[in-house]
C-alpha cells in the first residue's frame, strides 16, 4: 500500500481538526495540504512504530507548530483580556486530540511531542479557561427530541444558556431573529423540516455567529473540495466532544459578543 493510499482514510478528520484548531476551513485545509505535501515530497516522515493516523497527526503538528498561525499570531480574534495567552495552541490541540478526535492521552503526548500528564493538565487548565470565560446564548436546531434535550442539558451544565430549540428551517430562522444567539448548533437533516445548513444560511444573513454541525456522517462535509462548515460533531457524539467543539467555535469567533 502507499502512503497516499494509507493517508487517505484520516484526511477528512485531519481536516475536521485543522479547521477546529485553526478557527476556520480555508486555513485548516490549506495546512492538512501543505503537511500532505511534504510527506508525499519526502520532506517528513510517518514515524517508526506508529500508526499512518497518529503520524499523519503528529507530521501536521509539527507544520503547524512552525506556521504563522500557531499561537499568538491570529490579531484578529476578539478575546476576552489574557485569554489568548491562558489558551495557547498547544492546549487547545490537547483537547481537541482526545476529546474530538479521540486519540489516548499517550497518543496525543506524541503528536504533541510532550509527555502525557503534560497533556492532561493542559486539558484540565485549557477546558477550566474555555467553560468559565466563553459561556454563551445557544440555539439548538434538531428534529429529534431526545437529541435536541440531551444537547440542551449538556450545553446547560457547561454554563450555557439554552435560548431557544427549534425542529424545523422556518422555526430555527424565527427563533434566532427573535433570541439572538451567541452560538447556533444544528443538524443537517430535519427531515421533513427541512435543511438544518438551509436553516444556518438565513439566520447568517441577519448576524454574525458561530455555528457546529451535527452529522451522522462527518465525513461527507469534509472533502476540502467545497465550501464546507469549520465546525463538525459527529452522531452519537460524547460530552466531552461537545465540549471540546463548542469552546472551539466560540474562542475563534470574533463576533460573539455583538452577537449575543
């Protein structure tokens, strides 16, 4: 098998999570090229007694690691004082590692290139800083009950505030004009409701939010080939994905306050 070939199964998570470190799809997915790029040239490698999926991560971290959008470089991002400098990279890439994309902690301390009680106190620290500076109003557009109250309570002990939940297109665009929300999480599909993606491209031309996905197949939105959301939960997700997604998506949005 070539390396091409054995890479190719791990590029849509590599994408989910350079996106989510990165705060955005186009600087996410130009990094995932740039890495795959430089394995396929010889310019790095996979690594010696590792899977293709932990090399391909940690060969994207190093890339990272050395790029203009590593910590401290994006001015850009409204944050609250000293959260910049409480949430560097390299904590946030820990979360995101174990918590998204569900690497061991020993795993993610080699991505990392740190030990592994390193990466778990930079969890502890990193994921403490998000959930007590960025809470935020919430929307939850999903069809499924049971679905829609499982994310509400777990939006809710994280300190969220669960403004409104609706079921199909027309009510999710009525309701956040009427509750203006921080942060919106949808489904993709409503089923007869409609278009959860149609429902988040009406309520984005009234205000400026962050919005994650939820999707039972993550993957047929991140091909890189196509505008296509920064932020992706995949069904069943767990708490700690949800977690980890939404203080992503609100730490890099720089209009989060006007918002809500």
């Amino acid at each position: 098998m070539s390396m091409k070939e054995a890479l190719a199964p791990h590029l849509p998570y590599l994408r989910r999570y350079a996106r989510a470190l990165s705060g955005s799809q186009e600087r996410g997915d130009a990094h995932v090229r740039a890495t795959l790029a430089s394995l396929l040239g010889g310019k790095q490698s996979l690594g010696e007694g590792v899977s293709p999926r932990v090399g391909l991560y940690r060969a994207f971290q190093d890339d990272w690691s050395e790029s203009d959008d590593a910590p401290g470089a994006d001015s850009r991002v409204s944050r609250p004082e000293g959260l910049l400098k409480a949430l560097s990279g390299p904590k946030r890439a820990a979360v995101l590692l174990t918590s998204v994309e569900a690497f061991s902690l020993e795993e993610a301390a080699y991505i990392l290139n740190q030990t592994p009680k390193q990466v778990e106190a930079a969890i502890v620290e990193a994921q403490d800083v998000i959930d007590r500076l960025l809470a935020s109003r919430v929307l939850i557009i999903e069809d499924e009950p049971i679905i829609a109250m499982d994310l509400e309570n777990l939006l809710v002990e994280l300190g969220h505030d669960v403004v409104a939940k609706a079921a199909t297109r027309d009510e999710a665009v009525a309701m956040a004009r009427a509750k203006r929300p921080g942060l919106v999480l949808a489904d993709i599909n409503l089923g007869e409701g409609g278009s959860g993606i149609d429902a988040v491209a009406e309520i984005l031309t009234s205000f400026d939010i962050p919005v994650i996905f939820v999707t039972a197949y993550p993957e047929k939105l991140l091909t890189g080939e196509r505008p296509e959301p920064a932020y992706l939960i995949a069904k069943p997700f767990l708490p700690e994905t949800i977690q980890a997604t939404v203080g992503q998506a609100l730490f890099f949005h720089p209009q989060r306050e006007q918002a809500a």
